[in-house]
C-alpha cells in the first residue's frame, strides 16, 4: 500500500513538473522551447577546452546531426529571439565548413553521405534565410555560398551510369556507395528549391524539377506522394519543403500545389495515428541515436511549409499544436522533471529514453506551433544579405582527382585479372633467373640478398616506373625495408648517411 501511493506521489510530482505549454500563447511557447534547447545543448561539449567545436560527442551522435542541432539553434533565435546559443552556433558551423568551404572537413571525409553534407548546407540556407549574423571574419564563407558549394558538389556527383540518375548515398566508395536512397536525394531538391526562392537563379529551380522527377521516375515517391518503401519522417519532411518552397517560387503553379498537398496529405497519414507524431520505430522499440531526432524535422518542415503554401496550413498547424501538447505533457525525465523523451503517444507518461535527437524533437514541435507569428523565409530581394557565390565549391566534378573512386566495369575487372596474372608470371621467371644467376656466379649469403633486391628492383622499374638506386657499390649496406615493404639501404655519402626508398 505504502509503495503504491509513493509510485503514485511519483506520477503526480512528474505531472506536475512537466514541460507546460500553452500552443495558443506565444510566450508560453517560447519559454517551453527555451526548456528543451537549454537540454539539448547541455549534451554538447564542443565549446570547452580541448574538445571539437562544431560536433557532438561521437559517439554516440554521428556529424550529420551536429549540423541539424544547428539548424534547430538558428530556428530557435528566429522563433524565440533569443541569442543565448548564437555564438556557438556561429562557431560551430564555421569551424567544420573544411578547407574547401563546402562541409566536407578531411576529419569527416572518410565517413561523408550526400546526406551529411546537406544537413550543414540546410542549416547554413536558414541563416540566410532567417538573417542569421553574418560570420565575423573576412575570410569566413556566408551562410548562401556554403549552401551553393553543397549544390555545385552535389549536382556534380549526379550519376546517370545507373537508376538514369540520382545522387548516391555516400560521396566516396565506401560502405553505402551503392546505394541511392531518399534522404540524399530529397535533401538536394530542399537544397536546390530553396536556393532558386533566395537567389531567383531558375538554374536551381530547373535541377529542383530534375530531381523531383528522377524520384518520382524511380519510384522514390510513389502515386498517393509516400516517400520510399520505407516510410521515414525525415524523408517526407524534405520532400514537402522541397514542393512547397517550388509551389511559392512558382507563384502558386497548379502542378506543385498538388504535389504539396499529396504530400502533407501523406504525412498525416503516415506519421500522425490519432493526430500525435509518431515515427514508424517507435512502435517497435527499434529507433537508434539517429532516428531519435527525425521528427525534428517532421516538425521543422510542416511549419516551415505553411509558410510557403498556406493553404495546408489548417491541416498542418492542427497536428503541430496536438504534437507540442502531447510531446510536453511526457517532458517529465530527468533530474530536473523535464527531459523529453520519444514517444509522445505515452499520455504524459517518459518512455525512459533521453538524448539530442529527442529534446531537438520537442524543441522544434514546440516552436513551430507559433509559425504564423514569424516573418518568412527571406530572400536576397526583401532583406536577405548573405553574399552569393554561384561558383562555390571545390570544383564541378566535386571530388577531388586525388580522391576520386568509381566502381570498377567488367572490362576493368577482367582487365585487372589478366595483369595480375601476367606480373605473378613475370616475377616468377625473374626468381627463377636470378637463382640461377646468383648460384652460376657463386654468390652467397647478403651478396645473394643483395643481388635478389637489384634484380627484383629491376623488374619493378619497368612494370612500376619507379626510380631505381642501383645496389653494387662496397659502401652500400642494406638495413631493411620501408613501411611498404620496399628495401631501404643506407648510403654513404662523405661523412653524411641518409636512408632512401629503394623504389621512388
């Protein structure tokens, strides 16, 4: 008995200490969103010594979502007002803009998606949208050229070699390479939708509608607007930005004002049983670090949308503010009774889990529900001020020459296997001579060693076109190989010694 009316002490106590918010009043909102991004950001470290500016501890968060943390800052200080994370948020995206000012940085390149690349372009596409401070120095990228080297690296990389087109998941031949998924793709057609509206440049409209198409061609987007096989929140929720930024650019053209409302039609559909978000893991348990943060953008995008087609904004704004309600009434985590945790089904109750992904959910519900109370997106002609650089970007292919890994053909293959054969063969026959040769001119112990690394460098000269140090001289000696397994021997030279590669 005594146990349970502590439980239920505890259950009242949580209520009581929950996230309240009222989605009729815009100061309650914004103090419910200034709850949940004080959480999110208490997870990020990268402003202390020694730590990463711009990254989240990895792991458990991959970099993309460091990028799409920033994204929910801007939307914060633009909702809300409130500069508190601004200069973090400054520092954060230029310190991991990368040598080439295009979010590819080498710490992150072995790893990069198309996808984690356009999650910091989308960001930096708000700051000009929103006005976000300029960067403080001259030699600081904007916000505008930063999104426009992701597009010129990203249309680059536009593979017609299969599917007739369409971005793959990863930038280099890594695992994912062979893949060409939604998310990438409908991140480039946000990115392109959005750089047209800002820059009136129809030559990102033109690859808007390129990629829309290819999606639809390819069945990415089917007949009824789902999204992929997989119903994924964050798929939908690019895309319908996407349409609705092309339906205002379009100045209401009939074909993308269908396509918008197939689309949030969908969505509610899909992610919104009893008019609650709800992603598709949740039911399972199965949602990892990455999902936790997808209704963010469900929730960022609906609202944003609203504000480029209005006319879904009834529709939109009535699942938003029932969301907000549900996602603050199960706030009750955590030391202070407010961590925020995923299923927000649960009628009020936590579900135990906590994280960036789902205090950025909530914090983006909740600020999104007073969308009608904001200014537009801007664009460079009603008070947008970030610079253009239509020729961002490290250059059209978008991969470095270095760098650059295609997948090998049949021919390629075949072509490969033929000249492995023939270089075993060769150096074969090469063993085979020099043992003769040695045991004909009575060489022995080193002198044999020596004779099989001259003849062997030999061989790799002609096949390698490398450079040859000749071996034979008395003051040569061999001390070893190289840290590729090529003989080094030392040279004497006066009273100087040097090591050299025995092949260059």
């Amino acid at each position: 008995m005594i146990r349970a009316c502590a439980l239920l002490c505890l259950v009242v106590f949580q209520v009581a200490i929950a996230i309240e918010i009222d989605v009729d009043d815009v100061e309650s909102i914004k103090k419910a969103a200034s709850i949940a991004a004080y959480d999110m950001v208490s997870y990020y470290k990268g402003n202390e010594s020694g730590q990463t500016p711009g990254k989240l501890p990895e792991p458990p968060y991959y970099w993309w979502e460091s990028g799409a943390m920033w994204g929910a800052l801007i939307n914060y200080w633009h909702y809300t007002g409130d500069t508190t994370y601004n200069d973090i948020t400054m520092q954060g995206l230029q310190f991991q803009v990368g040598i080439d000012k295009d979010f590819n940085p080498q710490n992150e390149s072995a790893e990069m998606g198309n996808d984690d690349q356009a999650f910091w372009a989308m960001a930096a596409l708000s700051a000009a949208e929103t006005k976000f401070p300029s960067p403080p120095n001259p030699g600081d990228p904007s916000w505008l050229s930063l999104a426009q080297a992701v597009f010129n690296e990203q249309i680059g990389r536009w593979d017609t070699t299969t599917c007739g087109g369409g971005l793959r998941w990863q930038v280099y031949q890594i695992n994912g390479y062979d893949l060409k998924n939604s998310i990438s793709n409908g991140c480039l057609f946000n990115i392109a939708s959005r750089l047209a509206r800002y820059t009136n440049d129809d030559h990102y409209a033109q690859w808007a509608v390129k990629v829309w198409e290819w999606m639809e061609e390819i069945g990415l987007i089917d007949q009824n607007y789902n999204i992929d096989h997989n119903q994924w929140s964050y798929n939908a929720a690019t895309v319908l930005m996407g349409a609705s930024t092309m339906y205002n650019y379009t100045n209401g053209d009939p074909v993308w004002r269908t396509r918008t409302q197939g689309l949030i039609d969908a969505i509610a559909l899909a992610f919104f049983p009893d008019g609650i978000m709800k992603d598709i893991c949740e039911q399972y348990d199965k949602c990892n670090t990455d999902e936790h943060s997808f209704k963010a953008y469900l929730s960022r995008w609906m609202g944003q949308s609203t504000q480029m087609a209005p006319f879904i904004y009834d529709k939109t704004i009535a699942l938003l503010k029932s969301s907000a309600n549900a996602a603050a009434a199960q706030c009750t985590g955590g030391s202070r009774g407010m961590t925020c945790g995923l299923k927000w089904f649960l009628n009020g109750t936590w579900d135990g889990s906590d994280g960036v992904g789902q205090q950025m959910a909530a914090l983006e519900v909740f600020q999104s529900t007073m969308v009608r109370y904001i200014g537009v997106p801007l664009t460079n002609s009603t008070g947008g001020t970030s610079i253009s650089n239509p020729n961002a970007g490290h250059n059209s292919s978008a991969v470095p020459p270095a760098q650059r890994i295609t997948p090998p053909t049949k021919g390629d293959k075949a072509g490969a296997w033929m000249l492995t054969a023939f270089i075993a063969i060769m150096a074969a026959w090469a063993c085979w001579f020099m043992c003769i040769s040695a045991w004909e001119s009575g060489l022995t112990g080193a002198a044999t060693a020596g004779a099989f690394r001259e003849k062997i460098a030999t061989v790799m000269d002609v096949k390698g076109k490398g450079r040859v140090v000749k071996t034979g001289a008395p003051r040569n000696k061999w001390i070893g190989v190289d840290h590729v397994g090529s003989p080094i021997r030392e040279e004497k030279r006066g009273s100087r010694y040097r090591q050299r590669d025995h092949f260059a």
